[in-house]
C-alpha cells in the first residue's frame, strides 16, 4: 500500500503542518479540528512520490507537501462557506459554527499559513507556481461565480472550472515537487502534465460519486452540486440524452425546490448513461496521465504513481 510505504513521510508532512504557530485559542481549536478531520492526503502523497522519483524526502519536500495540502484545506474552508455547505466528511463546516466573517479569516490564516510553509524550500521558482495555482483558483471561483449559465453546460467549461478547482492543485503538487528535487525539464513539464489530467481524472469521479456515492460514505448530501446549479460531467453528458428535461432544466436556473426534486434529478442521473460514460471520460484522463510517465525514472514511486490512477477510478468516497 503506498501510504504504509510512505508512513514516516507523511507523519512528518502532518507534523510539520500542525507547526502552524497559534496563540488565539479560539483559531488553534478549528485549526486542530480542520486538521484532524483529515481527507485523502493524495495532494501530499503526489509531492513525496514526485521527489522520490529522484532522491529521499528531505526538509524542503515536507515542507513542500505540508503547503500543498495547506493550501487545499484553506480552499475547502471558503469553499464551504462559498457554497453555504454545512457538512464535510460527515463533520459540521466552519462556517456551520462561525460566522462568516470569522470562517473568511481562518481561511485567509491558513492561505498565509500555506504560504509560509512553501517559503521554507526557499525556491523563488516553487514559490512562483505556488502563488500562480492560488491565482487559479480564485479565478476559477470568481468565473463560477459571475460566468454565463448558458456557457457552463459545455464540456469546454466544464474542464476549465475543474482545472481551476481541482486539477491546478495535483500540477502544482508534481511540478513543484520535480523542480525542487531539481529534475531535468522535459521531467518536470512531463510530471506538470501528468498532475493535470490526473487531477481533472479526480475531479470527474468525484463528480460521479456525488451522484452514484452514498451518501454516509460522502459526508455530504447526494446531487451537491446539482443543488449549487452547477453542470458537471454527468449532469452533461445526461443532457445530451434528454435536452428538455424540464426538473434538470429548473435546477439547473436556481430553482431547485425541496429535496425531493434534488433526489428525483439524482436518480434519473444514475439510471441514464451519464455515469457510465464519465467513469469512461475519467479513465480516458487516466490513460493520458500514465502517458506522461513513460520515460521516467523507473523505481517504487514510478510504480506507484502509475498506480495512483486505479485508485482514483476505484474510490468511493
């Protein structure tokens, strides 16, 4: 299992992340629960696998995949509050219990937070694709935000909001992790690209799960992001099958209704084709990522990121 054989990494990335220098009780305390709620850790683990292709973790690499996964947990905080989600891995948000106002700066501390902990491979070139992926992803909101409803139920849209939202996190986990473990540049533009379709392979099945996923499982409501609006891949690829499903249709402009009406969308999305032709979308992503891997060095964490993407297509949560 690639996270038994990454175990003594990884409990340095999580020490070195709970570093994080708080006095104000109140802040530590959401920090710790954060923290502890834990997730798949993925982000982290692509960074050590990256530098293993070429030398052991050293202080540089923990401190590398400690900001990577920083900076996505300081994403979910606005995230939730973004979306007025009020569960997470079966856990109250944040925001659930703070007012927004207090879940914005704990989410602004850990960005900083974040931020302090690239600074610590004292590399201006990670820096910079730090600081270039944090830009993304803001972008990403804001163009989710404020973009043209119509425009977002095409596929084309669909990927550059994942990119933004998703796939921009695991390239900066790869590339980042390959310049400082100072690989050759084709290597690292190879790993760069390798995140990305590995990420947006991510993304694509967990927009599966949220329809397809239990729900307990989750943590969080079936159709979540139905209930937002939003067209992703299965909502999709069940329009082309029925272009006038008028409770789609309604959903989809903001007026959604009660949970039933979430809960029927849901059930005509798992009994259409849709799932099954973005589990086939995210193995294409798959297939794309392992590509890039080819000519690399050879060894266990070349094994294992080829790996990775099985994983990704078998998980259910």
């Amino acid at each position: 299992m690639i996270q038994e054989w990454l175990r003594e990494d990884l409990e340095r990335v999580e020490a070195r992340m709970r570093e994080i220098p708080l006095a104000f009780e109140p802040l530590k305390t959401a920090v710790d629960l954060l923290l502890t709620a834990g997730g798949k850790r993925i982000r982290p683990l692509l960074v050590l696998l990256t530098g293993r292709l070429y030398r052991p973790a050293d202080e540089a690499m923990v401190s590398l995949a400690a900001a990577v996964e920083m900076l996505h947990t300081a994403t979910l905080v606005h995230d939730d509050l973004i979306d007025g989600s009020l569960l997470r891995r079966g856990v109250p948000t944040l925001n659930a219990v703070w007012t927004p106002a207090a879940t914005v700066l704990t989410g602004d501390y850990l960005f900083a937070y974040a931020a302090s902990l690239a600074a610590r491979t004292e590399n201006v070139r990670v820096m910079a694709i730090f600081a270039r992926t944090l830009m993304t992803i803001c972008e990403g909101e804001l163009h989710q935000q404020f973009g043209d409803r119509a425009a977002m139920l095409s596929r084309e849209d669909y990927l550059r909001r994942i990119y933004a939202k998703t796939a921009a996190m695991f390239e900066l986990a790869t590339e980042a992790a390959a310049v400082l473990a100072r690989a050759p540049e084709p290597e690292v533009e190879a790993l760069r690209q390798y995140g990305v379709d590995l990420g947006t392979a991510f993304q694509i099945m967990d927009d599966v799960l949220d329809f397809a996923g239990d729900m307990q499982a989750m943590g969080k409501p079936i159709g979540n992001d139905l209930r937002q609006g939003l067209a992703t891949l299965p909502v999709l690829f069940y329009l082309e099958e029925h272009p006038e499903d008028p409770l789609i249709h309604r959903i989809l402009g903001g007026n959604s209704g009660d949970d039933g009406l979430i809960e029927e969308a849901a059930r005509r999305i798992r009994n259409s084709e849709a799932i099954a032709r973005s589990i086939a979308e995210a193995e294409a992503f798959v297939r794309r990522s392992r590509a890039h891997l080819e000519g690399l060095p050879n060894g266990p964490a070349w094994q294992a990121l080829w790996s990775l993407g099985e994983h990704i297509l078998r998980r259910d949560r």
